[in-house]
C-alpha cells in the first residue's frame, strides 16, 4: 500500500506533488538502513504535506505533539525516530540549498538527530564497532577516534578537486563508489551514518547535474547499506576483498536507469565462502 501510494504520487504531472512524493518515498525507505519502520500517522501526515495542506514546518510540529502527548512506549521501540527523522530527511530533499563541505555533511546529521541522539551533529570521541548481518556478525574497520576530523577533511579536499571531465560514465560511476564508501567508512558519528550520508549524497549528485528522483533509494536502503560494508571490509585469509561493485551496480540503477536485480542475500560473505570452497 505504502509503495503504491507514493508511486502514484511520483507519477504526477503536477511538479510540486511529484517531487514532495519522491522526498518522502525516500525518506521513509532509508529508515530501512536501521530495520526501523514508521508509523500511520507518518504516512497520513506526509500525505497532507504532498497535498499542500501544511509545510514541512508544520509536518515536524504536528509530529513534535504527537510524541508529546503520546505514552511513552517500549524503549525498544523506535517508531518516534523513524518518524521524526523521516519528516527531517523529506525537507531537507526538497531544499535546493547545498555546500560541499564537511561542515554542511555534520550540520545534515544535526539537522536530522537534534533531539533524537544527544551529540547530534558531533563528531564521535570514542571507537566503535558493529555487527553486520552481511558479515556474519563481523564488523567493519571504522575510522579512528582520534583522526576523524583529519580524515573527514582529507576526503572532502580530494574529491573537491578531483575532476570528471572526459570519464566515461563507468568511470565516473566507479570514481562516485570509491568516493561514497570512503566517506561512509569514516563513520564520523555514533549513530545515524548512513542515514545522513545518503541524504548529503543525494544533495551533491544534484550538484553533479544527476536528477536522482527515482525510487531506488526508497526502495533499496538496506541494499545501499550492505553495499557499503562490503566495500570496506577485507578477509583475505577466507578470500573476501572489499569491493565496490554492488554499490556500482546500486548507482547505475539509480543514475542510469537500469534495473540490476539488488538482493542482499547476493552481498552475504558466507555465501561468498560457499561459493569459493566450491
């Protein structure tokens, strides 16, 4: 039902709806990132801001009172986030305004986490790590507590100057994985990574002249996170290199219009290993 109503809404004539349909469509889909589901009342709400019965301004209130006059529920539950982020997430889509720097990337996790996770829009002070279903519970190497602010900067620069004149679109393609994955890799935040790459990603494709106005996002949030693992993790002694072609596959159904089959069961190490031992 969720798919079949923002997908009528994608395919309207009138811009306005159209766009404010795909901001939401995938904005609720990357909550899938973090197995998190949103509510009714999201879906009715989004649906009056498509309509232009209320702004995004209002949409985020009506939310705010919402969860203020709600029960608190299970602590488990992260029905609130999801909302709340979604909400966040569509209006910052639907703003043109964008600055490719690495304080633009930490004020899109503020923006989204404010009130949600304490340090929102703040760079991590410890080390982590997390297991991954894709890695058979293993973890990627994240980047160093000490250095984040470094690296951050270090790949911000490089990209910034490098130049995609006369690549063909395979290059480019291959250059925007490398990119993308690097960035994601640092994990610059304790939680909300991927959520606020994707966001900040979308933002500077536009930059790039990409339209990215389709449903693969929406539709493929967890793929494009299992993606990124498996671009950042080696185990050579069970012959698993890091790889970067399922998020070249992500992008070229996403950029390109073409419609490689995405299934998360096909980026699983263990079936890697089968098929290696075979």
């Amino acid at each position: 039902m969720e798919k079949d109503l923002f997908s009528e809404y994608t395919k309207e004539s009138e811009p306005t709806k159209r766009y404010k349909g795909y901001a939401w469509h995938t904005a609720i889909g990357l909550q899938a990132v973090d197995r998190l589901k949103t509510s009714e009342y999201l879906m009715h709400t989004a649906i009056r801001n498509i309509e232009g019965e209320i702004s995004f301004e209002e949409a985020n209130a009506l939310l705010q009172a919402y969860y203020d006059e709600k029960p608190v529920g299970n602590a488990d539950d992260r029905t609130e986030e999801a909302d709340k982020v979604s909400a966040r997430i569509a209006a910052l889509l639907s703003e043109q305004a964008f600055s490719f720097t690495p304080n633009e990337y930490l004020s899109i996790h503020r923006k989204l986490f404010a009130g949600i996770y304490p340090c929102a829009g703040c760079i991590r002070d410890y080390n982590i790590t997390k297991q991954e279903w894709v890695l058979d519970g293993n973890t990627v190497i994240y980047g160093s507590a000490t250095e984040l602010r470094a690296t951050l900067d270090y790949d911000f620069s490089k990209e910034k100057n490098f130049s995609y004149r006369n690549l063909s679109m395979d290059e480019i393609i291959h250059h925007l994985a490398v990119f993308i994955s690097r960035l994601w890799q640092i994990h610059v935040f304790g939680e909300g990574n991927t959520r606020t790459t994707a966001v900040f990603f979308i933002k500077y494709l536009r930059t790039l002249g990409f339209d990215v106005t389709n449903d693969i996002f929406a539709e493929n949030a967890w793929y494009f996170r299992n993606a990124l693992v498996r671009a950042n993790y080696n185990d050579l002694k069970n012959g698993i290199h890091e790889t970067t072609e399922y998020l070249e596959i992500f992008l070229r159904n996403l950029l390109m219009d073409e419609n490689h089959p995405l299934h998360n069961r096909a980026l699983h190490i263990s079936d890697k290993l089968k098929t290696s031992e075979n």
